[in-house]
C-alpha cells in the first residue's frame, strides 16, 4: 500500500476520519474498513495455514476482523492510519490463531472418538475369541483363535471384510479408505463399527460352538 491517505488524499483526512470512528460515527469506521479491506485479504490469504484453506475462507476472516473492529474501536489508542492498519493487523492475527486453535481442537477430539471407538470394539472382538474352559497351551490358543478369526473373516459381506483389511492390514485412515472405497469418512467409519459388530458376533458364535 503505497499511501496510508490513499483514497482520502490526505493524512489529516484519515486521521480525522480514525477520530470521528472512535467517537461512534459507524459511517467513519465504515469508509476506514473498506478502505483497508484489500489489505487485510492479502494478510489472510498470507497467513492462513495451508491445512485449513478448504475449511476457512480469507474473506470471511476478513469479515470477523471488521465485527471485532467495530466492536473494539472505542479501545484504539493510535492517531495515524498506519497505527489503524497496524491495529486492524493485530485482530485478524489473533483471530487466525483462534481459528487454527479450534480446528486442532476439534480435530484432536475426533482422534480420541477414533480411537476409542476402535479400541472398545478391537476389545470386544478380543473377548469373543476367548473360548470357555481350559486349553492345552497358549500357542494352541492361539492357533485356535487365529483360525476362528480367519473363518469370521471368510464369513462377512465382501464390504464389511474389505473395510477391516485396509484399517488394520493397510492402516489406513477413514478419509483415506473413503477415497478407495467412493464413500465418506464418516460412511467409513459407521462401515467399520458395522463390520466390528458383524464380526464380534461370528466370533461369539464361534466360541459356543461344540468342539
């Protein structure tokens, strides 16, 4: 920006128009804002994280950074145009940083449900291979159970197999496996604890089996 008067021709002009803002004139603040407006989208399209550019838009960044202005406006202390650009910098900044806080955020969060999630029926498939009473040794044990695992397996819907071979063969997450699949993260995911349960229930099955 080659003139912080720019549009209002003079220095003067501008500062008088950050002092009538200040005082409450919406229509001041207004001609201050879009003013700075082309400035303040290049510092968003600058600044945003590439990881979040699909999810957030530079203009709507923008945009909270004119509500918080004009909600903030009676607290600037700056005098010159380029003390309000700064101003105006500092809010979009620290607005950025919020938003790139909350998408970890709520990114973290749906780890955890993952996780948990895949943990709690990883547990229960784990118990129904459990088969009553006394075996002669853990390695027939676990010869036995690897067996029944490979029969459930054989014995789910081709869907249901195929979705539980990328998650724990390939290790996959449920966005990736979508993208095999044509399908969503989130219809992946209701898939997988789908074909947990269908399997758990075979094992079960299994394990009640006369020998």
């Amino acid at each position: 920006m080659a003139s912080a008067a720019g549009d209002f021709g003079r220095e003067e002009d501008l500062q008088g128009r950050i002092d009538a803002a200040r005082q409450g004139s919406s229509e001041a603040l207004g001609e201050l804002l879009k003013f700075y407006r082309d400035y303040l989208l290049l510092v968003a399209v600058q600044e945003l994280d590439p990881n979040l550019r699909a999810k957030v838009a530079p203009s709507d960044l923008v945009q909270e950074t004119f509500l918080k202005a004009q909600q903030d406006i009676g607290r600037f202390q700056g005098e010159t145009g380029d003390e309000f650009r700064a101003w105006l910098r500092r809010i979009m900044m620290h607005h950025l940083a919020n938003v790139g806080r909350s998408y970890r955020d709520v990114e973290s969060r749906a780890v955890d449900r993952e996780q948990s999630l895949e943990q709690h029926l990883a547990d229960l498939a784990a118990e129904a291979l459990v088969a009553p009473g006394e075996s002669p040794s853990a390695e027939l044990v676990a010869q036995e159970e690897d067996a029944a695992l490979h029969r459930a397996l054989a014995c789910l819907a081709a869907e249901h197999r195929e979705v539980i071979r990328l998650r724990y063969e390939e290790h996959l997450t449920f966005p990736e496996i979508g993208r095999r699949l044509s399908r969503t993260g989130d219809a992946v995911r209701k898939l997988f604890a789908r074909a947990i349960v269908e399997l758990t229930e075979l094992l079960k099955e299994a394990s009640h089996e006369p020998p």
